[in-house]
C-alpha cells in the first residue's frame, strides 16, 4: 500500500475488517506519529520541580517551619511522582542524543529519581531491557513482582525486599549480562549518599524525622511503583510479544492515582510518546488494538 492518505484514515476504520495487515501496520503507525515528537515540558518542570520540593522538606522540618505530619505524606507524594519524569528521560523523549535540549534530557532523567536512590543510567539499561524481553522469565528484570492477585502482590512485595531474595540482585545480574555491569557503582554512590544522609540525621538526634521524611516514604512509594508500573500493566505476565506482553485495564482509583498507567500498552508499543498523551493515543488506536486481539481490560476511554 505504500502510504495512507490522512483522508482514507475514516474509510479505513470504518471497514477494518477489510484491511489487510500491511494496511492496518501503516495506519497504525501513521495514527501513532502523530503523537511523538513533541516535548513533554509539563514532564521537565515536574521531576526537577518535585525534586526541589522534596528536598526543601529536609530543612524546613529541622528548622521547625514546617511540621513532620504535614511534610510526611508531602514526602510521599514526593517520591511516588519522582520515577516517572526520568521514563520519559530514559525513552529519549525530552531530547534524542545529539539534539539541542539532550543535556535537559539528562538532568531530568538524574535529578527526578533522587527522592527514589534509582540511578538513572541503571534504571535505563534495564528498563531497555525490560522493553526487549518483557515477561521473559530470565531476561525480564521485572518479572518478579508478577503474582497471581493482589494478596500474592504483596507477599511477592514482601519476599522481594529480603536481602537473599533473587529480586535484589536481579538487575545487577541483567547489567552484568548484558556487558553493563559497571553501571551499578552509580547504584553503589547512591545508596551510599542515601546512607550517610540518615546516618548524619540519626547521630544528630533526628532519626524519626529520617524515617518519616525518607525511609517510609520510600517504602510506600515502592509499592505503589512496582504494583501500577510494573505488575498491573503485565498481568498475568506469561505472554510475550508485541500486542500480548502489555495490556491496557481501567484502575478504580483512576488513571492519575494509577500513574497514567492504564494505557501503558501504548507505552510499549510507541515508546516515544509521553506519558500524558497516552490516552488520547489510546483512544485513536482502539479500534485498531481491538483488531490485533489486544487484552484492553474493558478500558473503554
């Protein structure tokens, strides 16, 4: 077919079933193209934004402007929202290299994920790797936190955090196989900075702020990624390829609580599209993705 006129598009979903597969690859792409090649600023302002914000805690709790039950779950937000503006950074979506804006690419993708301890030129070789091999047994750095419902979510949750469980070495494993393995010295300087912070603050007597500033938060954040970024969007995590790894499903709480994660199947299909124009790519390729055969989870919007 060669290339679809923007004015064939309407023709064409109205009569699917009749377009062969080379027709509905083009379409899809040309619906796709659309939506990429535009520069998240809302994404750039967020993570350096949230970063600030989250830091600025620190003092404003210690100097006693500011109380710890008001900064606690400020802190949490804090690091709940932190990853996602460095997913955008990892994708190459800010800026390409080579491209005017790379270095707003890079600091975003490094200072965002600092109220994480995720370092992000780890968080991007595996997470490519993800994107490669997603719900790969061995290959697929995420394929731990899959469970059976939610009860088996947590006890996955729970069994992972365990110094001897195979989740804790499994992305220094997937680096070291993939000939990477000297990015985990930035995980090492991270957690090490992370370390001393709470070591200077429980020597000089502020431990429980340490702990309601940082370390649950944390905790609570983890939780809340692992559960909507990388097991909702998979499960129930045993199909590979393009249109069957990733699912699109509608979240009770809605699609911001749910980190914009209900159209991720858009993510792993066009990459390069950002975060908030995933529903509006979503609700142009439906028709589409339904032809495919896609596990939509009655998402209807």
């Amino acid at each position: 077919m060669g290339q679809v006129a923007l004015a064939q598009i309407d023709t064409l979903f109205e009569n699917l079933e009749d377009v062969s597969d080379e027709q509905l690859d083009v379409l899809e792409r040309k619906i796709a193209s659309k939506y990429m090649g535009i520069v998240p600023w809302g994404a750039v302002v967020w993570g350096i934004g949230n970063c600030l914000v989250f830091i600025s805690l620190f003092p404003l709790v210690l100097l006693d402007i500011v109380s710890l039950w008001i900064a606690f779950p400020i802190a949490t937000l804090n690091v709940a929202l932190s990853y996602l503006p460095s997913h955008e950074a990892q994708h190459n979506i800010i800026a390409g290299r080579g491209k005017p804006l790379r270095w707003l690419n890079e600091l975003v993708g490094h200072v965002s994920t600092i109220p994480l301890v995720y370092p992000y030129r780890v968080m991007r070789a595996t997470h490519m790797e993800h994107h490669k091999h997603t719900n790969h047994p061995e290959k697929d750095c995420d394929i731990d936190v899959h469970a059976k419902n939610n009860l088996d979510f947590i006890r996955m949750m729970i069994v992972g955090r365990q110094p001897a469980s195979e989740r804790s070495g499994r992305y220094g494993k997937i680096l070291e196989a993939t000939g990477q393995g000297h990015l985990m010295m930035d995980a090492v300087i991270m957690q090490l900075g992370y370390l001393i912070v709470l070591f200077a603050m429980a020597w000089t007597g502020h431990a429980i702020e340490a702990f309601f500033l940082w370390c649950l938060p944390k905790f609570l954040a983890e939780f809340h990624l692992n559960y909507y970024l990388a097991w909702q969007p998979h499960r129930p995590g045993d199909e590979q390829g393009r249109y069957r790894d990733t699912r699109a499903f509608k979240s009770r709480l809605g699609n911001v609580f749910s980190a914009g994660m209900q159209y991720h199947i858009i993510h792993h299909l066009y990459p390069r599209i950002p975060l908030s124009l995933t529903p509006a790519a979503y609700r142009a390729l439906r028709p589409i993705l339904e032809k495919r055969g896609c596990d939509l989870g009655g998402l209807q919007h």
